[in-house]
C-alpha cells in the first residue's frame, strides 16, 4: 500500500477530484444547498500595500526590491470549505502567532490526510505559467471551473517543475519552478539579482496549504488566487550576498541565505491570496 506521505502529484489530483465530484453527488440538487455551479478562475500579482507599483516594495529587513522579471509554474488549485487551520486567531498572542508563521506555514502532509480541508467546493486541475508582471496588475482569466455552491473557506494550490504539457512556454524555464529577477537597494548598496526555485517532488513539499479565504461561490463569479510576492522576501538578507565585481547580476544558489527565505515563503499561506468577484 502506498503511504500518504509519498503519494504522488496524480494520486492526489485523483483524489481531489473523486471529493468534488462525490460532494456534487452527495449535496447534489437536494436541499438547501450544494448545487452544481460553473465558475471563472483566475490569477493577479497582487501590489505591496502602499505602492503604486507592481513588484516593487520594502521588506521587513529594510532592502527596497524592484522586480524586473517573474515568472512561475502553479496548479493545481483547490477550493475546500473547511477554514484554514493554519490562520492565527486575534485572541492569539502576539508572540504564538508570529512563532505559528514561522513554524506552521511550510508544505507538509497533515497526520496523512489530505482531506482536512473538507469538501473540495472548486477546482482548476491543470498547471499553468503565469509572468508576475506581464498582466499589470490585471486578471489573467485561466478559464471556466465546476464547483459547488457555498462558502468556501481556504484553498491550496501545488508548485511544481513546469510539465511537456505546457509546450515552449514551460520549456523557457528550463526545467525550473520559478525564476525571479530584479534589484534589492538600502542605502547605497544594490544588489541586481536572479534566483531560479526548484520545488521538485514529493508533492508534500509542492503544495501551499489552507491559504484563508471567505468566498461564496455561486454561478458565474470568479475566483481569483492572488500571488503575493512582497510576501515572499520577509527575512531576506541581501547584505550576506557576495557581490561579484564589477556590479553584475548576482545569481542567488541554494546556499545563500535569500534563497532559503524564498523557498520556504512561497510555500506559506501567506504567499497568496483569494478573491471572489460575484457575476
């Protein structure tokens, strides 16, 4: 028997699937609820709160960022009707959940069952690339998702080495996850940069769990997941980066301190968001 701390990309994808379509069944057109419905789904970078700017902003560590370039693979995407269970609570204190963001958030199999975010209310069950900046801050429509009416509570999503079914687009990445490029700044110092993120499997360590959301769906709407990169370089040092000389690019390598920030924030839920626009 397989062990649910090694079950692969497909066998969860099989099973995600088999819970939506078991909950249409089962909440099917009877009731008060649990009707069939068809949504829109979507992707948006969205901007750092206080600036004008896609891709820039300040992290907690003082180093201004300025993207040049993003672009990542992700999906599939999840929509559960359970709440996270990784969101700090406001009666929290202050020291618990900031220890909770730390330790909580990476990807990891919950006790082995991967239905603890309940009935599985809406699905895009395909990868795709998405430019961080080559949609301005606009959605970038991925297409139309069977779903289940109701409030949707959290969702998650996989990262994931790009596909041969995503063609040329996936093989621009050569093979990679994510490839981020830009400039980090304080002060006088610069810091032009690119890092290229693996996030090969066990799929355990691909996905984003229970990102919160509260989303009614119903038909028509559309739900949006919202890629949060000024999340992503919370903790980051730009100052233990050794610079090359003569100022050029800096490639970013899995020993650096940067780079181990990055990976484990984009797995956090905190790396992105939901949305629901009503038809």
């Amino acid at each position: 028997m397989t062990s649910p701390l090694h079950t692969t990309r497909r066998a969860f994808t099989w099973m995600l699937g088999t819970a939506l379509v078991g909950g249409a069944s089962a909440c099917g057109l009877s009731g008060t609820g649990g009707r069939g419905v068809t949504f829109r789904m979507g992707l948006r970078t969205a901007k750092a709160p206080g600036e004008e700017s896609l891709g820039e902003f300040t992290t907690d560590t003082g180093w201004r960022i300025r993207l040049s370039s993003g672009v990542m693979v992700l999906g599939p995407i999840y929509i559960f009707e359970n709440a996270s269970p990784l969101e700090p609570t406001a009666s929290a204190p202050r020291v618990l959940r900031r220890l909770g963001q730390w330790l909580l958030p990476t990807a990891h199999a919950h006790d082995g069952h991967f239905f603890s975010g309940g009935t599985v209310l809406g699905e895009w069950d395909r990868e795709v690339v998405f430019d961080l900046l080559g949609e301005a801050g606009e959605v970038r429509e991925l297409g139309r998702s069977p779903g289940i009416a109701g409030l949707a509570r959290s969702f998650s999503l996989l990262l994931q080495p790009p596909s041969r079914a995503l063609g040329a687009e996936g093989a621009a990445l050569g093979g990679r996850s994510m490839i981020l490029e830009g400039t980090a700044s304080r002060q006088e110092t610069h810091v032009p940069f690119r890092v290229a993120l693996d996030f090969p499997p066990p799929v355990e360590l691909q996905r984003v769990d229970f990102v919160p959301i509260a989303a009614e769906l119903d038909e028509g709407g559309r739900f949006v997941v919202e890629v949060q990169p000024h999340r992503w370089f919370e903790g980051t040092h730009f100052d233990r980066v050794t610079m090359p000389e003569g100022g050029e690019v800096v490639d970013l390598t899995p020993d650096t301190q940067v780079y181990r920030a990055l990976t484990l924030n984009v797995r956090r839920y905190t790396a992105f968001a939901g949305t629901w626009e009503p038809a």
